[in-house]
C-alpha cells in the first residue's frame, strides 16, 4: 500500500475544520488522522488539532495496489478470504508497498478490517469484518474463544497420533527486539493446544499435522511444537541464532540456505478452519486449498 501526498486547499482554518471541509468527515474522524500523524504544513508535522494552518496543506493517504485475493466465504456482515504466505496483515511503515489491507479496501472499502490476526509467514483463512458493528461482534467473540480454529502444519519428525501441549508461555526476555518471541514459563500464561497426526513422510521424516488451540497465545503453535521437538518446518524465530533470524527477517537469506537451515522457504503453517455462531446461524469454513502439495513443494527436506 503506497503512500501518498494529496493537497488540501488553505484558507487559514483550524487544522480539524480544514480536515472536515475538505473530506466531509466528522470532527473525531478529523482528529484520528491527525493522531496517526498524516496531516503536514509546509513540510512539518501537524500535531494540535487548533492549530491554524498557513501555507502548503498536505495529507498523507493510501493508495490501494490490489494484487487479488480469494474469496471463501461472503456476506454483508463479514468475509473470509485466504491470505497469502508472505503478506503483511497491516502496512508496517511507509516503505511497505503492499499488504492485505489493498485488498480487503478495495473490496470493501477502509471501514472493513480483519477481525483477527495472522503472522506474515502464516497462510490460510482470515476473517474480515465489513463495518464497525461487525468487527466489534466478530472482535469479541475471539476474545471470548468463541472461534473454533485449526490450522496445518508440516513439523519435523514423526509425531504421534494425538497428543495434547499444556504449557504456559509469556514473551521471551531475551528476543533482542530483533522481534517479538514467547517462551514456555512456570509463570506465564495458560497454554492449550490439541494437536492430531494426518499423515507422516518417512522419506522426509516430517509429519502433516492439525494443530486446534483451545487458547489464543502468540506464537502458541510454533512454541508448543518446538517445545515438544517438532519445530514447524520453515519457523524463521524458533532455534535459530540471532544473526539468522536477522538474514531470514531482512530477506538476506537465500531461498536454498534457507530451506537447509529450517527445512522450507517458508514457515510451513495454514489456518484451515473457522467454526463460529454469528447471529444465530452456525458457520463452518474450510480452506479450498491443497496445502498438503503446496507444503511439499515449499522445501527440499
């Protein structure tokens, strides 16, 4: 999503009043964009929202670059689309030319935004909200756990046919702030994850597994697996060495080194299913994707 600089006439008004005139926007919506710092005169930040304005106006804005995006599921309330391995959910700066938000505005306009989050290397079903009413329902309803999800995962080893990760976890001391990484501790908090063996590669040894969190931890599937020894094949963070995790985060690394040193291109990690109740009618969505041959293809293991 490019960032851009538009113009606004100047007739020496109030820096609110200026922004609601020529948006046609409502005085709190004026003083959010000033708050996010969008809004310059003669090249200088406009930070009081009564500040009279005298000279070049100008508003940074966003300009949608749609690239497609799939579809599962629409209604007037909600979307489910699958987002792509390597796609920002957010833009994360100003050098960020392209994130999911180029879609989901142009489809649905910049009031529509996702109801819950997926890491950037992590693919599959993500639930957008339409408008405000829905994505505070939708918003609450995660809060409550009152979202079913699963996800598929290619782990290193052979697994067993079902097993259960009780771990507590809470953000690791000692990431760098290279980036964010949790870590199991006595004195974190609760952990849940119910995990099912769908198949295993001898000729790889790595397991295809489907991973349901009972809680909603960051990084709560990845820790879990490697804490139980069967890292997510392509985790950029977990068992790597700093210096790694930089070249990987920095698109320093090549592709080969890469997938030698974690076992794919990419971390190997689909949301596959969303089992909600929303306004008394009962969705089940699944991801339409192979992700099975898609993971196979991601790596030489």
């Amino acid at each position: 999503m490019a960032y851009i600089k538009k113009k606004l006439s100047n007739n020496g008004k109030k820096a609110f009043r200026l922004l609601m005139d020529e948006l046609k926007i409502s005085m709190r919506e004026a003083q959010k964009l000033i708050d996010k710092k969008r809004l310059f005169c003669n090249g200088i930040l406009v930070e009081e929202k009564n500040k009279f304005l005298d000279g070049l106006v100008e508003l940074i804005i966003y300009e949608n670059n749609p690239k497609g995006l799939e579809v599962v599921y629409e209604n007037d309330d909600f979307a489910v689309v699958e987002k792509p391995s390597g796609i920002l959910t957010h833009p994360n700066g100003r050098n960020c030319n392209y994130s999911l938000c180029d879609e989901i505005w142009h489809l649905w306009g910049e009031k529509a935004c996702v109801a819950h989050r997926l890491d950037k290397e992590t693919s599959g079903l993500l639930l957008i909200a339409k408008h405000k009413n829905a994505q505070i329902e939708l918003k609450t309803m995660f809060e409550k756990r009152l979202v079913q999800k699963s996800y598929l995962a290619l782990v290193k080893g052979k697994t067993k046919k079902e097993f259960m990760v009780d771990e507590k976890m809470d953000l690791a001391k000692d990431y760098d702030a290279v980036k964010t990484r949790m870590q199991i501790c006595e004195n974190g908090k609760e952990a849940l994850t119910q995990f099912y063996t769908l198949e295993y590669f001898k000729n790889l040894d790595a397991s295809l597994v489907l991973a349901k969190p009972l809680t909603g931890r960051q990084h709560q599937i990845r820790l879990h697996l490697f804490h139980v020894k069967h890292k997510i094949l392509g985790d950029p963070l977990y068992g790597l060495e700093k210096i790694q995790i930089e070249q990987i985060l920095d698109g320093k690394m090549s592709e080969v080194e890469r997938i030698q040193i974690t076992g794919a291109k990419r971390l190997l990690l689909h949301s596959f299913s969303l089992d909600f109740i929303y306004k008394n009618q009962k969705f089940s969505i699944q991801s339409q994707k192979n992700i099975k041959d898609e993971f196979l293809k991601e790596g030489l293991l």
